[in-house]
C-alpha cells in the first residue's frame, strides 16, 4: 500500500471511530504522530487507541506496552482487516521492564 493511500485509510478511519466514540460519550483528540492515533476520555476512564491495518507485528504491540501512561488509561490496538469490513480491537498489557 502506498503512503498516499495508506494515510487516506487511515485518516477515514480515524474519522468513523471517532464518530463512534463521541457517540458513546467520548471526548476524543487525534493525532498524527507518535505511538497512538487516538486519545479517547470519558470521566476518569481513558483509552489510548493505535489503529493497524492488515497484520499487527510485536513490535507494535512492544512499543505500546512501553508507552508510558496514567494507571488509568487502557491501551488498544484497533486491528482492521485489509478489506475494512472487520475490526478487531486488543488491549495491550503495560509491558514491565526485564521481561
């Protein structure tokens, strides 16, 4: 996939899962760099969102328990398949230092 067309996929869904969010009760910011594309608050709950598309590689997964973040705050992998019909979302366990 291109850059091109990868960051038009990515900004669309960007978009509907923001729309999702809101709908939920959400406040929700984006972004366009670092490890995570979405930030989503809700009282004292908040969800740090990566989206991947296709296959998740451990890295990724590594990188995102590495993160530092507030106790409070899940971490999750938004897997879409490849033709964007299926969403697969995982949460990420803080990866503890040695390990």
């Amino acid at each position: 996939m291109s850059a091109i067309s990868f960051k038009r996929r990515l900004r669309a869904r960007k978009r509907k899962i923001t729309t999702t969010l809101e709908a939920q009760g959400y406040r929700v910011r984006t972004f366009d760099t670092g490890p995570f594309h979405l930030m989503a608050c809700r009282g004292r709950l908040a969800r740090a969102i990566r989206i991947c598309f296709g296959y998740t590689e451990t890295a990724d997964i590594i990188s995102i328990g590495r993160e530092p973040m507030p106790d409070g705050c899940l971490r999750e992998i938004w897997q879409i398949s490849d033709d964007g019909r299926n969403v697969v979302v995982a949460k990420v366990a803080k990866h503890v230092k040695g390990q």
